[in-house]
C-alpha cells in the first residue's frame, strides 16, 4: 500500500461517512416544512408537534453534516493538491455558486426557523423553513454538477496543464448532471421516506404497548401515510431517472456499465439478469440503448480500446465492487421502495397500521442507507482509474510532497473523529426518537396565548 491507496481510502472513508447525512438533509428538510404547512392550513395541533419532533432530528443530522463536510475542503490541499491545480478553474464556479448562493439560503433561513418560532408572524416562519429546504436542494445541483463535469467533462480547455472553463452554462447543464440531479435527489428522498417509516414504525410499536387507540397512535399513523407517498413518489423518479442514467454510462462512461453488468466482452443483444439463471436477451441492449440488437461494451475490449486511446495502462476499476455495488443499489433501493408500496396497500383505510408493517419498517432502516452508499461506490468507484475521465488519472492527482506517514496519521484521526461523531449522531437521535414530541418541551402549544389566526402558538422552550 502506498501513498495513492491511503489517500484514496482517507477520502472514501470520510466522503461516505458525510453522504449518509446529506441525503437524509435534503428528504427530511422537505417533510418537516411539509408538516409545517400542515399545520399552518389545519391549525391541528398534531402537525405541530411533528414538526416540532422531526424538525429537532433534522437539525441534529444538519449540524452533523455541515462539520463532516468541513473535513471534504482540507483533504483536497493537503492529500490531492494536482487534483486541485487541475480542476480549480472549472470547479471554482459552481462550488462558490454553492457556498454563496444554496448554502448561504440554506443556513441563514434556517437559523432563523430556529429561533423565529415566537418572533416571526406565522406565514414568515414557515416561509423559513422552505428556504432552508430549497437551499438544500439546490445545494445538491451545484456540488452534482461539479461532480458531473469529473465524469462527463465539458465547457473547457486545456492551457498549461489545468483545465480552464470558457462555458458555465455548459457546466451547469451538463447532460451527466441533468440526469444525476434528480436520481440523487429522489434517492434522497427514499433515504428520508425510510428514515421516517422507522421512526414511526418504533413510535407505533411503543404506543401499540400503551395505548393503540390514543391519539398519539392516531397522529403517528397519519404522518406514516405521507411518509409512505413520499417514498413511493420518489421510487419512480429514482428509477426513471436511473434509466436515462444507464442509457448515458453507455455513451460516456462504457467501462462503468460493462463493470456494473460484468460484461467482459462485447456483446449484440446483451442479455439482462433480474435474478440469478434468469436472463432476457436483449434487454442489457434495449436498456442501454433502446435497441435490443444494439452491441454492449465489454471490460476487456474496453481495455484494448483505451490502450489504444491514451496508451499503456489498467483502465478497469475494481470489477467485484461495482458489480456488487450496482446490485446492492438496486435492490436494497427497490426493497425500500416496495416497503412503501406495501405501506400504502396495508393502510389504505387509514384507520390502523398492522403491527407487522410497523415492525418492518423499524426493522428495513439500514436498506435506503446501505443502498444510498452503494450508489456513491458505484458512480465514483466506477469512474477510476481516471479522477477527471478521459482527462485526470488518479495517480496523477495525489499531493506529490505528502509522505505515506502524514497520510496514515490525517487517515487515523479522521476515523477515530468520525468513529466518535458517529456515535454522538447515534446517541442523540435514539434518545429523541424514545423520547417522543411530548418530552421535548411541553405538548406543542401555548395555552396562555393565541396568534392572530387563533392557532396555537409555539412555547419559547422549544429551542434547538
């Protein structure tokens, strides 16, 4: 092992660890500001309370995000500085676009979502809360779209040795990135849909031991069926969308495809595996193509061609982990989706949840998350050995003064930071989830007094 592999596995370790946050950031933004509105519309009581309860586990997966993030912007000078030379004119622009524009939004509104619960008129507050969520979403454009210029580069040139953008419309529009942009999102959502699903599948357990027909069980089975639509919605966006992705690896990224399919030679009318010793010929082909005859790239052709291309070399990434990644993304993703299809069919008169689903729910927490990190492994794992395809390899990006010591020391305080943080997260969300909205200050409303519509208002100890 040397330097190259720890700094690869230093990334790795400390980019997967901050995406389990994102996700669940850009879902559950969105649900909590829905609730908000809920009880902005209804006046009913219920939706304030679970606002108030998943507004609080939103606000502790933010913060968590925004330090491991922080963590993202020192490896890129102290471990992949040619990486950084190359692409920082091209990249300059939509990440200050990000910080200045959606992260700005993001954070700004939401401190004073935090704090304007008995300070802001009704209709402001709640304005609040859905900037900071349209600030999250377009938070994940800009970083998406400089992730897909890595993959799919465009509107640049080459001067000097470093890629220097003359087109950020081209950029922006990347078609990688109009494509990746509503898979990731949508996949957000599901990791969101199914983070929710669990929480109150635990809470209807708790409540199914005290009481099933109280009105916290009610208010718990009402928020499920939302949580259940979102997903679902979500499940047909991430799979169409996933579709258009596939057709685009064929075109831009062959190596990815063939790797995720374990194709190794080309093929006419590939087939296509939906479960082992099953096969449909020609579909690989249509999926990939829209012609069922259509010829599918294998690895090891691919490899002549890249020889060929940009000489000497390995051009595979690494065949079993995107193989297996690509599986695992598809059928835990589906596994969650399903779930919510089965939510829907099982509660569909709205007047109980079977203790089964609840169960079920509780229980499938890790499908979204681990297929959600799959996902990650297959689109940046799958693009390597280059680092800015066709154009950066990622030996060629690693910091050429770092010692291998220096590497193993910023890797094993990064763990162990990361280890701890972890369980920190842990720890406050499972003491939040087991105490319930009743336990995080009062029961929602301030009985001494009313706003102007005569809704209650929130008690000045609710504070994050």
């Amino acid at each position: 092992m040397d330097v190259l592999d720890l700094a690869r596995w230093q990334f790795g370790i400390t980019t997967v660890y901050h995406f389990l946050f994102v996700p669940l950031t850009i879902g559950l933004g969105v649900f909590v500001a829905a609730l908000q509105t809920a009880w902005h519309r209804t006046g009913k009581e219920q939706y304030l309370r679970l606002t108030k309860f998943f507004g609080k586990l939103f606000l502790i997966n933010f913060a968590m995000g925004v330090v491991t993030g922080i963590v993202q912007e020192f490896q890129f000078g102290m471990n992949w500085s040619e990486y950084s030379i190359f692409v920082g004119d091209v990249f300059g622009a939509p990440l200050a676009m990000e910080a200045l524009l959606a992260f700005f939004l993001e954070s700004t509104f939401l401190g004073l979502w935090i704090f304007g619960w008995d300070k802001l008129p009704k209709r402001v507050h709640l304005a609040t809360i859905w900037a900071a969520a349209i600030g999250s979403n377009l938070s994940a454009y800009f970083i998406l779209a400089a992730n897909s210029w890595m993959k799919h580069p465009v509107g640049y040139v080459v001067e000097d040795g470093k890629a220097r953008m003359n087109d950020l419309w081209a950029v922006l529009t990347n078609s990688t990135a109009l494509a990746q942009v509503p898979h990731v999102v949508s996949g957000s959502f599901v990791v969101a849909g199914g983070f929710i699903l669990a929480v109150i599948g635990y809470r209807l357990m708790r409540e199914r031991r005290k009481d099933p027909g109280s009105a916290d069980a009610a208010m718990w089975r009402s928020s499920m069926r939302g949580a259940l639509v979102m997903t679902a919605i979500a499940g047909v966006i991430v799979a169409v969308s996933g579709d258009v992705s596939a057709k685009l690896l064929h075109e831009q990224q062959p190596m990815k495809l063939a790797a995720a399919e374990g194709l190794e030679r080309d093929t006419r009318g590939a087939g296509f595996s939906p479960v082992p010793g099953v096969e449909i010929p020609g579909m690989l082909s249509f999926l990939a193509t829209n012609d069922a005859n259509a010829t599918v790239a294998g690895v090891e052709d691919l490899q002549k061609r890249f020889e060929q291309q940009f000489g000497p070399g390995d051009y595979r990434p690494n065949l079993p982990v995107i193989y297996w990644s690509f599986r695992v993304m598809i059928g835990f993703g589906l596994a969650t989706v399903g779930l919510s299809l089965l939510g829907l069919w099982a509660t569909r008169k709205r007047r109980r949840v079977p203790g089964w689903f609840a169960r079920a729910c509780f229980y499938a927490l890790p499908l979204p998350i681990l297929s959600v990190i799959a996902g990650w492994l297959l689109a940046e794992m799958g693009r390597q050995p280059w680092v800015v395809y066709g154009e950066l390899l990622t030996a060629a990006s690693v910091s050429p003064g770092v010692t291998f010591a220096e590497v193993a020391i910023s890797l094993t305080i990064f763990t162990l930071l990361y280890g701890v943080l972890a369980v920190a997260e842990g720890v406050l969300l499972a003491r939040y989830i087991r105490k319930g909205p009743d336990e995080l200050g009062g029961d929602g409303a301030d009985h001494d007094g009313r706003d102007e519509a005569g809704g209650a208002r929130l008690q000045p100890t609710f504070m994050y």
